[in-house]
C-alpha cells in the first residue's frame, strides 16, 4: 500500500479502531479562528480533557485577546503534547518601575493601548512541544526542535535542538551543523504532498542523505 498522509482537511484527524474520531486531537489550522494567531497545515494538539469546539484558543494561549498586540506564529508538522501553554506577551507586565501594578487595565479609555510587551512568539516547523512545557513570551523557537516536558522555553532556540528544565537549555543538538544546513535548506515540510507521502521512511529513518533522494527537483537547485 502506498504511504499516505492524513486528512490535512480534517479538525479532528485521528480516527480510532471503531470508526469514531479522537475529539482530543485536533489539527489547528481548523480548530483555532484567532485574528493573532497562525498555524501552519498538519500542525496538531492533544488534550485529555480536550475543549470545546472553538476553545482551543483560550487553552493553549489564555492570554492572547483579540485586541492583542502581538502574534502567535506556529509552522507545519508541528506537535503539541497535552498541557502546553503559550504565555503571550500581552501577559507581561511592567516592571522597571516601583510597581508591576497595571493601573491602565482597569481604565477603560487606557487599557486597549496599554501593553508594554508586544513581542511576537515563533514556532517553526515540525516542532514537538512535550507534556506540559510552557512557552513564554517572545520565544523563537526553530524548526526540528524537540522541547522537554515542563520545559520552560524562553528567547531563541535553534533549529534541530533538544532543550529542557526551566529556563530551558540545550542538552544536545539532533544533527551535525552540516546536516541541520542541508535539513533547512531542503525545507521537506514545504514539498508537494505526494513527495512527502512518499519520502516517509526517510523522515522517520534519520537519514539526511534518504531524504535528499526524495526532493522535489526545485529544492535541489
């Protein structure tokens, strides 16, 4: 049988041995309708006690309000274990004053102008955010990087590493500096999806030079 991908159409893509599909998996594209947030095809969340329908928003990114000034940018492929929590730059406060005290909230006619952080917070592809880590504001985070449960990620981490604890650090890197060049610069999550199905073994085999095999002639020029 030849190898396939799932439905990127569908919200809920995981169908289970009955025929019924897993409600606490959904792909976010379709299960998120936020003016300040953007997430890429394929990029998926699992909960236990999964939210209703149009509730992922608020449980993945409490604080991100509509009139917020920053963005959340998450890529393709990624994935999103149960108990992460995006801590968005609208939750911060000031603080190189006296006081953190955010007088301006409880003013109507200041607090829709009033955010003294409005950093943007960046996933990039085929990220996998374990069990409960938290991503605070402002964090870029690179393409490949794997994220250890209740890691606490803050600024930036680079593509293809391993990060854990709290503040999160670099425990290793996934691949050489030259393989992760290449793994960039072939960009797969970007492939047309009949190459992707096919170069499945590949992705999952660890092999840099397998996966080059499988580019689309366009991401060998």
């Amino acid at each position: 049988m030849p190898a396939r991908l799932p439905d990127a159409t569908r919200i809920h893509p995981i169908t289970l041995p009955d025929g019924s599909s897993h409600a606490g998996t959904v792909f976010l594209k379709h299960a998120i309708d936020h003016p300040r947030i953007e997430v890429g095809d394929f990029t998926y969340a699992s909960d236990f006690d999964p939210p209703s329908a149009g509730g992922w928003a608020d449980r993945l990114v409490p604080y991100l309000f509509d009139f917020a000034q920053e963005k959340l940018v998450i890529g393709k492929f990624c994935q999103i274990a149960h108990g992460v929590r995006f801590i968005s730059a609208a939750a911060n406060h000031a603080h190189r004053g006296i006081t953190t005290f955010p007088f301006q909230v409880f003013d109507p006619d200041t607090m829709l102008g009033y955010q003294p952080d409005t950093r943007d917070t960046l996933v990039g592809h085929d990220v996998w955010l374990g069990y409960g880590a938290q991503v605070m504001p402002g964090a870029r985070i690179g393409s490949g990087v794997i994220v250890g449960a209740g890691a606490v990620v803050r600024g930036a981490v680079p593509d293809y590493a391993v990060v854990t604890g709290n503040p999160a650090r670099v425990v290793r890197m996934r691949f050489s500096d030259t393989e992760i060049a290449e793994l960039l610069a072939l960009a797969w999550w970007n492939w047309p999806l009949g190459h992707i199905a096919a170069a499945q073994d590949a992705l999952q085999s660890g092999n840099v030079a397998a996966l080059a095999r499988h580019a689309p002639a366009s991401s060998c020029q």
